[in-house]
C-alpha cells in the first residue's frame, strides 16, 4: 500500500504468458473502511517483463488519476 496526496493506493500485477501486466486502485481518504475510488489496469497491449515495473506503471497511473481528479484546497 502507497500513499499520495492523502490517497491510498494499492498496486498488483498479473502474469500471463510470461509477461505482466499492471493494476491499481485508488482508495477513498475519507472512508474508513477500503471505498474504491478508482480502478486502473494497463492496456492488453502494454505489457511488461517484470512485475516490478508493471506495478510501478500502475502506480504513476493512479498518482496522475490523482493529480487530475483530486479537489483542489483554495488558499
């Protein structure tokens, strides 16, 4: 589990035939209990060798989800 800007984010990854591909959610800051905000998974066609490295796109995948969706504080 990773956290970012408050968020709670959650990365796996899926092997099939040798190569892996990448999944992430992004967890509610507010709830108390695991309340999905989103979910992510990397195209069939972006694959990768490692599990490291899908895990890891997945991750810059739910921190840009992030950076986009997130409510901007006023000041």
């Amino acid at each position: 589990m990773q956290h970012y800007k408050n968020y709670r984010i959650y990365t796996t990854a899926v092997s099939a035939n040798g190569v892996w591909q990448g999944r992430g959610i992004v967890l509610d800051p507010q709830a108390n209990a695991r309340k999905e905000l989103q979910r992510i998974e990397t195209v069939s066609d972006l694959l990768f060798l490692t599990k490291e490295e899908a895990e890891d796109f997945a991750s810059k995948l739910c921190k840009a989800w992030i950076d986009r969706s997130a409510p901007r504080s006023t000041m």
